[in-house]
C-alpha cells in the first residue's frame, strides 16, 4: 500500500507538472512491445508482452515537443512455478524446506507514468527523432508460496507492489502529415533502483492527433 501511494503522489506531481507548462496540443494512443531483459531476474520471470498508453503532446510547429503519458502492460510468467526454499529454526533444530513459488492467475501488473519529450531532427513531413522518458513504474502481483514437506505451509499468498523510476532513452522517426503525427521508436527503460527490477527494451508506434 505505501508503494502504490508513492505511486499515486508522484502522478499527482506529473499532472500538476503538465498543468504549470503549455498546455498540450494534441493526444492520441501508444502501443508498445515490451521484452524484458533476458539477463536479469525481471525477464527470466515475465514473457514479453504488448502495452497500451495514453499520450499528450505540446504542438506539432516546433521540432521539440513534449507530453505526459499513462501505460499499462500485462505481463505473464515464464512458467508455472518457480524453484523456492524456506528456512524455519526453533530451539535446537533447523529445517529447510524445498518448493515452488508461483504468481496468482500467472500474471503481473505493471503501470507507468511519464513525461516523454522528442526532438525532431529536420522541418519535413519524415524525419529521425530523439527523445527521452523519465518515468514513475508501479507494478503489483499475488505471490502464492508452496512447500510440501512444511506441514504449515498450505499454499501461502502474498500481495506484493513495488515502485520505482527510470529513464527511457529512445530513437525512431515521426511522419507529420497535417493534423496527424506517427512516431515509430525502440528504447530502454534504465532503472535507477540498485534492485534494477524493471529492465527491459521497448519498441513503440504513436498515433497523435492535434487538436490546435
């Protein structure tokens, strides 16, 4: 609960961030392909998975432009079960116990916020683009822990939600045709955690409409 209100006070912090700049001139959808870094325990844990945000941008007349954006990806387990150990001691006697942990319907949440900025590199309808995130990740997921040889342990669940920020440094092209902007990128969320719990690469397609 307390990293969910971490969360909830540092997106209230983006809004009203956005709020005290120009106001945005345009919305639209972003729909990302997130992959978990295969290294780290985050992408032995989760498969990769598609995303969906709600984005905003300052006007299309400038080369750099800027916004705030809401996502949501369901990621799901590589497995089942994962290997798990426990160790209980009492008096003069100490026991470990083998068994499994598992995530409850083998899904885990993951919500971000962001403010999310581009560079336009040339005045023409295509061009390449650089850009930068700084984002607030929030994620939650029902733990459940078994172990068989433990006679007290009867399948025992647990709620866990964490919170962190990160920086996206990210690169692709924008297509500007009238009312409507397209931006292709891939990226990397960099974590600034030292748990590094959400590394992963992202590719993402926009779809922006300006409505001034």
């Amino acid at each position: 609960m307390k990293q969910l209100k971490l969360f909830l006070t540092a997106l209230v912090g983006l809004l009203s961030l956005s709020t005290l700049s120009a106001q945005p001139a345009g919305g639209g959808i972003e729909i990302a392909y997130i992959r978990p870094n295969p290294t780290k325990e985050f992408g032995f844990i989760l498969k990769q998975a598609p995303g969906l945000a709600i984005t905003t941008r300052s006007s299309n007349e400038y080369r750099l432009r800027w916004g705030v954006s809401f996502g949501y990806v369901p990621f799901k387990t590589t497995m089942d079960e994962f290997p798990s150990f426990a160790y209980e001691s009492g008096g003069n006697e100490e026991a470990y116990y083998q068994g499994y942990d598992s995530f409850k319907n083998n899904s885990f949440h993951y919500f971000y916020a962001a403010i999310t900025g581009e560079f336009k590199f040339f005045k023409t309808l295509l061009s390449p683009i650089v850009g930068l995130d700084f984002r607030i990740n929030f994620s939650t997921h029902t733990q459940i822990s078994y172990f068989p040889e433990n006679p007290r342990s009867g399948g025992m669940e647990d709620s866990i939600n964490q919170n962190s920020m990160s920086f996206v440094p990210k690169a692709g092209v924008v297509y500007d045709y009238h009312d409507l902007s397209f931006l292709l990128t891939a990226g990397y969320n960099w974590d600034l955690t030292p748990q590094n719990m959400y590394p992963y690469t992202t590719v993402s397609l926009s779809a922006i409409y300006y409505f001034e």
